[in-house]
C-alpha cells in the first residue's frame, strides 16, 4: 500500500536541522517526505531544477511550508509558466501588486493550490512577531531593523509572502512555531481532526445515497405499475411523457421559461437557456473544490443574479439532456403533458431557487463562512 507523499517546502540552508527533523517526524508516521535536498524530486536533465521542484508538488497529496529568516531563491520564468493563470489569479495579482519576485517556495504553494493540495504553513516565532512589526510600520520600513531576519533588504518579500499565504480566500491558516516538538503537535492534530472529519462527512454522503437508491427504486415500481395499467395509445404516451419529462419541465418553470418557448423551440438547451439570459451553468465544485459539502449547479444571468439548483451537475446534464426528446414529440401531445405537470408543479417545493445578488459576492460570504453549503444561506 502506497504512504502519503509530503512535499516539504522551505529554504534550505537556516532551516537545515530542522528539515531534517521534519523528514524523521513524517517518515515515523509512515509517509513519504519529499524534499529537494534529499534527492527525492526528480531533476528533469531538459529543464531548471525549479520547474522541476514545481512539477514534483502536484504528485503529492499535501505540502508543509516552513517559513525562517530567508526568502530563498528567486523563482525562474520557466517556472512561473509552470503555473495556471486562471486558477490562481488573485494570488498572482496580490503578489504583482506588492511587486514580489515569487520565490520558489511561492511557486511551489501556488502549483498546490492549483491542484486543489492541502498546505500547511508554519512560521517562525521570532519572524511572526517581527511581521506584525511591519504590518504597523509600512509607511517607514527603512528605519526598522528585524534582527530575525538574515538579510534585511529581503525583510519585504518575507513578510508580504506570509501576507500572500494568510490572505488566501482558502486554507490560509498558519501555525507559529518555536522548536520542532510545535510541529510535531501542531500536524499530529490537525491530520487526526482532519481524517475524522473525512470520515464523518463519508458517512453522511453514504445515507443520503442510500436514501436517494431507495426513492428511485420507488419511483420506478410506481412508474411500471402506472404505465401498465394504461391501455390507450396517446393516453399511455401521455402518461409516459408525464413521468419522463416531469424533471426538465419542472427546472424550465423554476428558470421562468414560458410555455411558448417549451412547445415552439427546436434549439439546443443551452441556445434555448442563452435566449432567456442564462449564460453559463456552473458546477459549485469547480468554484469552490476545498469547501462545498454539497455540490450545487448554478444557472447563472447576464447580470450575475443568479439560480441555485440543488443537484450535483452530473444529475443536471442528464436532465437536460431530456430536452432533445421533449421538443421532439407532437405539440398535441406535449401540451397535455406541460399542462398535467404544471398543475402538479409548487415553486415552494423547487430545487431551483432565484438569489437575487451577484455570484461572486456569494462566492465571497461562503467563503469567509469557511463552506459552501446553501443550507446556511437560507
């Protein structure tokens, strides 16, 4: 059975002693450390040893940061083009604001940010102090003296990167440190806590699924049992369309599409969608991967209102898919159809509800709560 791998990231030359007590800790819990100076990244001979420390980090399953007296080298371009814009774009435009040099420990957080990896970040004791000194005394930096800091001219880009991994929308919480026995602790409960977290919410995923196997068995025996007991050929295709389309008829009345546009439209549903201003449809897990307990699939407007559909995106494509049959039934048919499931139909009891704020200031409040679950947001 294959340990966790734990990339170990921090400067290497004050921190010598300490890492390599990080390597014996992690080793005794079973995991596999990797660490440059040990020879566990593998240097691809075609690139710079920095792309390749970046290229490392994505094989593992979570990363220690540890944060000294040094900055550490400066990260190369080749490097940088190792990461993805789009995935960590705040991060890129805090750091080009402040005018930082990403360094290689920066690059090596920002490629586990980008593959959704859990970072844990430690800083010294002394430094954590010193950094609160300079937050109070931006306006005159070059008259304090940090004597924390190895080299003072670098005083800037150290504490701006603790900045950088403290203002993250997710997983920015930091631990100050003083010997490595606070490590040691520290890691000892958050990976026990973390697990039984895991494991919780693994028990909850598995009843709701159960539940949601037993009503689908349900529906299926009522489904036959009506079916059958119809003898009529449009009254049994009636009957059939009542059942197949009630979902895609019921989500097309909750995103406020009129019954014209149901009976007469031939587009493709996402046409038909984008000429009643619903622009894209969003998986909640591909916008907030680290906190959605319950993923959701967004309809999102042009204004950046939005519906919020309680249905993982998968179930939702299926959905929509039943779109393609729909249009193509007799308009005769499809008419009685729309007719019985709207009398059927009670907004109060939709999946699908309208919020009338914008998607990115959602985005923003479920991440300051820490999840994104809209049982909180009701």
């Amino acid at each position: 059975m294959a340990g966790l791998k734990i990339f170990i990231s921090s400067t290497c030359y004050d921190l010598s002693i300490l890492r390599s007590d990080l390597r014996t800790f992690v080793s005794s819990m079973g995991y596999e450390p990797i660490m440059s100076d040990y020879a566990d990244v593998v240097y691809d001979p075609r690139q710079h040893t920095h792309s390749s420390c970046v290229e490392e980090v994505k094989n593992c399953d979570m990363v220690i940061v540890v944060i000294g007296s040094r900055y550490g080298g400066v990260g190369v371009p080749e490097a940088l083009d190792k990461i993805d814009i789009q995935s960590v774009r705040d991060i890129l435009h805090y750091v080009k604001e402040n005018k930082l040099q990403p360094s290689i420990t920066q690059l090596e957080v920002l490629e586990a940010l980008q593959n959704n990896i859990p970072v844990y970040t430690f800083i010294d004791k002394k430094v954590y102090y010193e950094h609160e000194v300079y937050e109070k005394n931006k306006e005159t930096p070059n008259a304090i003296i940090y004597p924390a800091i190895d080299k003072q001219e670098t005083a800037k880009y150290i504490f701006e990167f603790i900045n950088f991994l403290r203002l993250r929308s997710t997983g920015n919480s930091i631990f100050q440190f003083e010997k490595m026995q606070d490590i040691e602790d520290v890691l000892k409960k958050q990976w026990s806590g973390y697990f039984q977290r895991l494991l919780n919410e693994q028990r909850h995923v598995s009843g709701e699924q159960k539940r949601v196997d037993a009503l689908t068995e349900q529906f299926k025996d009522l489904k036959t049992a009506l079916l059958s007991s119809i003898e009529n050929g449009d009254q049994r295709k009636i009957a059939k369309g009542i059942v197949n389309y009630r979902r895609i008829i019921e989500l097309m009345l909750s995103l406020g599409i009129s019954k014209h546009a149901l009976m007469s439209s031939k587009v493709e549903i996402r046409e038909l969608l984008k000429n009643h201003d619903i622009i894209d449809i969003i998986d909640t897990r591909n916008v907030m991967p680290e906190r959605t307990m319950f993923p959701r699939t967004i309809f999102l407007k042009s204004d950046e209102t939005f519906f919020e559909y309680r249905m993982r995106y998968e179930m939702v494509e299926d959905i929509l898919k039943d779109w393609e049959l729909f249009k193509g039934e007799p308009t005769k048919i499809k008419d009685i159809i729309y007719d019985t499931i709207l009398e059927m139909y009670s907004p109060r009891m939709s999946d699908c509800r309208y919020r009338n704020e914008s998607f990115s200031r959602f985005l923003t409040r479920n991440y300051e709560r820490g999840s994104y679950s809209s049982e909180n947001n009701e």
